[in-house]
C-alpha cells in the first residue's frame, strides 16, 4: 500500500431506527416504541479529512464508479476495503459472518446487539484506528440509568438544637433515579423494566437500560429514607458497605446541609465579639475562628483549626472557654494534650487572657493520681497534660468524662497504630478539638486519624479510608476522589494562612534563599571513600538489611557535608574542615554586624553541641535549646534571648524547637541541614515568622552543592505541591530507589569542592 492508501480507513456509522414519535414515555397509554432496525453503513473514508467518506456499494460495483475524489489517491479501492474489513472482523466478529456470505455495505442489528456494539465494541474498533460515525447522543458520557443521592434537614434543623447530635444527627435521605438531567417516576421505571429491551428511547434519547439495572433502581426507591449524617454524607462513597449497583451521578444537599458542606464557612459562621471576661482584644479573624468553633460545638460536631503557624490557635480557644461560661458557669474542664515544650506555654496564656480560668498542670514525677487526680479535675477548668503522661495515665484519664479534650500540635497522633494515638482516642469528652498548622505533614492517612479524633466515623474504617481515598489521590491524582474528600472534611477543617492579606494585613515580609555550599577536600575525599565502601555493600544486601545500610549511608553522608568531625567524632579543631561551617560564620557574622537576632536549626544534637563550641568561642552569645532541656531552665532561655540587648543567637534541634515556642525577636532563620520535609521545615522557621514580628524575616537553607544535599533539594521542589501527601517524614523514602537512582543520588559532582 501507498503512502496515500494508508490514509484511508473503513469507518462505521451506526444508524438508529426511524421513530415517529419523540419520546416512548410522553404519554403513558401509548405502547412502548422499541424496534430493532439499527443499522451499521459500511463505509470508507479518509484519514486527512473524515468528512470524505464513500459508501462500500459504491466500491463493491466496479472501481470505475469509484468518487472521483478518492479515485485520484487510490489504486484498487476494493482491494483496500476488503483488507479493511478482514482487519476489522478480529476485533467485531459481527462483521465475520457478513464476509462469510458477502460483499457487505451494511449490517443490520437487534435493539441488543446496537447495545453491544456501542458498549463492548466502538472503543476498540476506534483504538485500532476504525472511524466511528455515532449518534450524537452517544456523547461523553453516554445517557444512562444512575442514581442522585438528595440530603436534607429532617423536620428539626439540626442548627436549632443546641446540644446537637454531630454526625450522628439524623437526616432525610431519598434516592432519584435519573436518566441525564431527567427524573424518572416509580411508573416509569415500571415501564422500562417491561420493555425488555437494553436501548430504550427516552425524552428523544436512545439510553441503555439492563434488567438488573432496572431492578437496583427500585430497590433504591424503597430504601429507609432517614440515616444518620454519617451514612448519608458517605452514600456516595467506597467507604458505604450497602454498596449502591447503580451508579451515583449527583450527590445534592439541601438545607442546612448545603450551607455546611457546600459554602464557604464566612455564609454559616458569625463572628463573635471578644468575650468580655477576655483580657485581651481578638483580630477579625479570630472572631470568625471563635464563632466556627462555637458553631460546631453548639451541634455536636468536632473539629481542627488548623490556622498557620502564629494566627493565635491557642487564643482562639481560650477566648471560647470563657464565652462558653457566659452561658453555663457551670461548664465541665478542659483536657488539653500538648507537646511538653508547650505546657508552660498554654498556663501562661491562660493566665494572661483568662484569669478567671483555674489552671491544673498534670505532668511530672509528683502529679496526682487516683482521688487527688480526681478531685483536682473537678475543681479546675483547665487540665494540661502532655502526649507521654497521657498515654502512661490513660487508665485514669479514659474515666473521667470531660467536657472538652483539646490536642495541640495534633499532627503528633499521625501514627494510626502506635499507642499514643489509642490511649488519645479512648478519652471521653463531649467537644474534640484539633489544633495543628499541618493536619498533613506526608501522608493522608494523618489526616484520617486527626478527623478520626474529632468525628469518629466520618472518614470510615482505616482501611475504608485507604482504599476509598489514600490509593486514588495518591497514587493516582484522582481529583473525583479529592473532591469527594474535600467536601467530606469541608466543615470540620478550618485553614487560614498569614500571608492571605484577608485574614492579616500586618505581617512582614518573609523571603528564603539556598546558600549553597562548597566541599572541603577533606570532605570531599571522605564523602567518596564511604559512598563507595557502603554502596558496594547495598548492592550484595537484600530486604531489610538493604535499607539499614542504605539509611546508614544517608546518615554518614549528610554527617559529612555537615562537618567531619560529626562523622569522624574526632577531637581536631573545628574550623577551616566544613565549607557549610565557613558559609555559617559568614551569615553568622553578617546578623551580627546588623545587630540582629537569629534562629539556627540542625536536626543532629551533635552537631548542635559542635556549633555551640564553635560559636561561643568566637564571643557570640548563643542560647541551646534542645529535647532534653529541663522546662524551667527553657523557659528561663526564651525570657533571656527575648530580652536580650543587641546580637544574639538562639540554636535549637528541629523537633524541639520546631513547634509551639514563640521567638519572634528573631528576624532570621538559618536552617544548617535540611529535614527533606517542607512542612517541617515550615514549623520551624514559624517560630520567628508569626504574630508579634515587627521586621521582615529572612530565611536561609544551606545545601553542598553537588552532593545527596542538593539531589534530594531538587527531588523535593519538583514534587511541592504534593509533598505533604507523598514524601515521608524521615528518610525512609529513598530506601525504595534503585541501586542505579541510589547511585545518581549520592554521587558527586565535580563542583562540590569549595
């Protein structure tokens, strides 16, 4: 065949049968119309331009006949169809037997076999390179019996109650069943079950109707029509096990719930004055976080305030612990769960804001236990406790009833399965309330069990969850399946940023940049030396073993391109070894000379003790906050590094100072190693970067260049808008490369050497 024969092709045009009338269901005396004179025309047509079509009658007569048009381009066009047609009887056996008996130029079809052909074949004959001419009706996607789902308010709104019953409030649910935009009646799916046939006009359509189809769709109709909000609001979801055979074209919520999980919170949630037994004044926003919280309270629903770092989370609930009691002075405690670098954070604004509240610190080799515990909770409003002591207490805390369990820093129950998270879930409270600035830190799965905290249920079973929503959005990008997600959560996640200048008008500037980083040739040369040693290694391991010694080559490596002595653990100088250490005591000197105060983060205590050695034996005054740091003696620390005249640096491991501290007197940021997580690294730099900083802060990030520091940099921006969702938060990530993306990672470039 010639390059121009190969731009013809057979097509197919399917033809529907001749109707007289417009619609089968437009008067219900008249008898059902559904013939089955469906007809495919044979036809052959060009690839450049499919207008250009000629019928096979034509070719089949004598090539002579043959449209003058194709005639200039082709040779023997019957030969052409005739290999056409034999190509394409392997994938529509339809079209076999007609060559069998014939020279065919249509074939004519049942009601059932237009269906098949329509459903089982068109896409295949059009992925093989066929032209298809189909109905207009046959769009994307084709008419089809489906089901909407239509939630709304029971005859009491649940937004009137007052004590509310959260998501298990009950509410109407009725099923429609819907051809397109159209509703069908009880009696019309009657008809369609009698019809028989699995292509039915209807409203001037041709619709593909199954038996067992029709049978679902009256099952639905007789369905309980009151669920509770948490089996109605997952109808249309992989997590509901009365599993729905019809497929859920619409899901609509009317009422109350349309406002709740369709608009933006500012349409259902009023902003409430600042309370006036509130020492304090609350922003704009705050108000609106103060009403959003009382909204859901006052109906029985929990939720995560999961405002960025520094928009006042802590205040906002204080400010509602007080508003609560101008209606009930009588209102039961507060449990609050926080990290043990926060404790004394929360008595204190408690205290500054709330002085009427009494505050109980249950933590310590001294706290209470059995009656003393007891009555202590009785007699105090507030009850603050840390992640550890709860867990070690939780068979006396699980019996008290409290009437508010609030979690500070909730990302810290991510872990589905680990003790701390169980012992968090069986307390019993009437209000749950999540605080956290990243309710996803890596994985969705944390968002699972923050919501799990708050609204037992409404996201399913942990399993339900993965397989409904986790596999799909992750591994898919399914953004049906996010959306689904999205308006499940809507009202129970409330999420602001301080640069949104809507939400806050005031705050400085804040801008990042990357030093990198040059090599020494001491650096160099060990980097080298242990890449190849261990990578020798990981080549020969298996499983287990090969992921200990690949995590044990990330360690030594990124201990390297800090300095050496951090790898080597030797008793040599410091200074002139780490080309990241002479880019540090440049920014160092730089602050200084500004007169500044400045933040710096490693995540190793090693090299933090190193840094401090370093530094303070320069004459810089450095502060050294790290997880072991006794409370009063880091408390002390802040008070001293806020009221500190002139330079001043504050030098803090990430996990202990990344959350729930305030440092705004600093106005820089030096990050020394890189977690490799974004929102990590976000929680720290927050420290500085948040309400009561007056300057613009300047963020610096120090990477080697041409080293693991950098390929994992680059690894980390190329997926960003995702990184909450996929990169872990540790290094385990890079276990799962191959040996060959292993060996691009860590290797060295030849402009790594300062």
């Amino acid at each position: 065949m010639t390059e121009n024969e190969q731009s013809v092709r057979l097509c197919f045009q399917l033809k529907e049968p001749d109707l007289d009338t417009g619609s089968v269901m437009s008067d219900p005396e008249q008898e059902p119309i559904v013939p089955d004179g469906w007809t495919i025309e044979l036809l052959l047509q060009s690839e450049n331009d499919p207008s250009l079509v000629v019928e096979t009658s034509d070719l089949w007569q004598s090539d002579r006949s043959t449209s003058k048009i194709l005639a200039r381009h082709l040779n023997q066009p019957s030969q052409i169809l005739q290999n056409e047609l034999e190509r394409a009887s392997k994938l529509y056996p339809r079209l076999k037997d007609e060559l069998d008996q014939s020279k065919p130029t249509e074939i004519k079809l049942s009601n059932s076999e237009a269906t098949e052909f329509l459903q089982k074949y068109a896409d295949n004959l059009r992925q093989a390179g066929f032209g298809l001419i189909l109905p207009d009706w046959w769009g994307e996607p084709p008419k089809q019996l489906g089901a909407r789902l239509v939630v709304g308010d029971t005859d009491d709104e649940f937004e009137t109650t007052g004590s509310g019953l959260g998501i298990e409030q009950l509410c109407g649910l009725d099923w429609e069943i819907v051809v397109g935009d159209d509703t069908l009646s009880e009696d019309e799916l009657q008809e369609l079950s009698s019809f028989k046939r699995s292509l039915v006009h209807f409203q001037g359509k041709w619709v593909p109707v199954q038996d067992d189809e029709v049978k679902s769709a009256m099952d639905l109709l007789d369905r309980e029509q009151e669920r509770t909000l948490e089996e109605a609001l997952q109808a249309d979801t992989e997590i509901n096990e009365d599993k729905v055979s019809l497929p859920v074209v619409e899901k609509r919520l009317e009422g109350s719930f349309k406002k709740l999980f369709e608009q933006d919170y500012e349409t259902w949630v009023e902003k409430i004055d600042t309370p006036s037994e509130f020492d304090g004044e609350l922003r704009s926003y705050q108000k609106t976080g103060l009403g959003w919280i009382s909204y859901l309270e006052n109906n029985g629903f929990g939720g995560c305030l999961a405002d960025d770092m520094g928009l006042g989370k802590t205040i906002q609930v204080l400010a509602r612990l007080v508003q609560e009691r101008s209606a009930d002075p009588m209102v039961g405690p507060t449990l609050v769960v926080c990290p043990l670098s926060v404790v004394y954070n929360w008595k204190s604004e408690a205290n500054k804001f709330t002085p009427d509240l009494t505050v109980h610190i249950h933590h310590g080799q001294g706290r209470m236990s059995g009656d003393d515990l007891t009555s202590a909770i009785e007699h105090h409003n507030i009850i603050i406790t840390t992640y550890g002591t709860a867990r070690s207490d939780i068979d006396q805390l699980q019996d008290v009833q409290f009437h508010r369990i609030v979690l500070d820093e909730a990302q810290k129950i991510k872990n589905t399965s680990a003790g701390r998270t169980r012992a968090i879930r069986s307390l019993s409270a009437h209000h749950r309330l999540a605080l956290t600035g990243t309710p996803i830190e890596n994985r969705l799965s944390e968002l699972w069990s923050i919501m799990e905290f708050c609204n037992p249920g409404l996201l399913g079973s942990e399993k339900q969850f993965r397989n409904a929503f986790s596999k799909p959005i992750e591994e898919r990008g399914d953004i049906e399946k996010m959306n689904q997600l999205r308006q499940l959560i809507r009202p129970f996640v409330l999420r602001r940023e301080k640069t949104d200048e809507s939400i806050i008008d005031d705050l400085p500037e804040k801008s990042e940049k990357k030093e990198y980083c040059g090599l020494t040739e001491e650096q160099a040369t060990l980097y080298k030396a242990v890449a190849d040693e261990i990578f020798d290694q990981i080549e020969q391991a298996r499983d287990i073993e090969r992921r200990g010694k690949i995590l044990k080559l990330i360690g030594n490596l990124k201990s390297i391109c800090n300095h050496p002595r951090q790898y080597l653990n030797d008793d040599q100088r410091i200074r002139d070894r780490s080309g990241k250490l002479t880019v540090l005591d440049d920014l160092v000197k730089k602050i200084s000379d500004y007169d500044e105060k400045g933040l710096i983060f490693t995540q190793y205590t090693q090299m933090a003790e190193l840094l401090l050695e370093h530094l303070r034996a320069q004459g810089y005054r450095v502060f050294y906050l790290y997880g072991d740091t006794p409370k009063e003696e880091r408390e002390e620390m802040i008070d001293e590094f806020e009221d500190a005249n002139g330079s001043c640096f504050f030098l803090l491991s990430l996990h202990a100072g990344g959350t729930g501290i305030n440092l705004t007197p600093a106005n820089y940021v030096i990050h020394y190693d890189r977690w490799w997580n974004p929102a990590v690294e976000k929680q720290a730099t927050d420290r500085a970067y948040r309400i009561g900083q007056n300057n613009n802060v300047q963020v610096y990030k120090l990477i080697c260049r041409g080293t693991i520091e950098e390929s994992i940099d680059q690894i980390i921006e190329s997926k960003r808008d995702l990184a909450e969702q996929v990169l872990a938060d540790s290094d385990e990530w890079v276990t799962e490369l191959s040996d060959e993306e292993l060996r691009e990672l860590v290797s060295l470039s030849a402009d790594s050497i300062v």
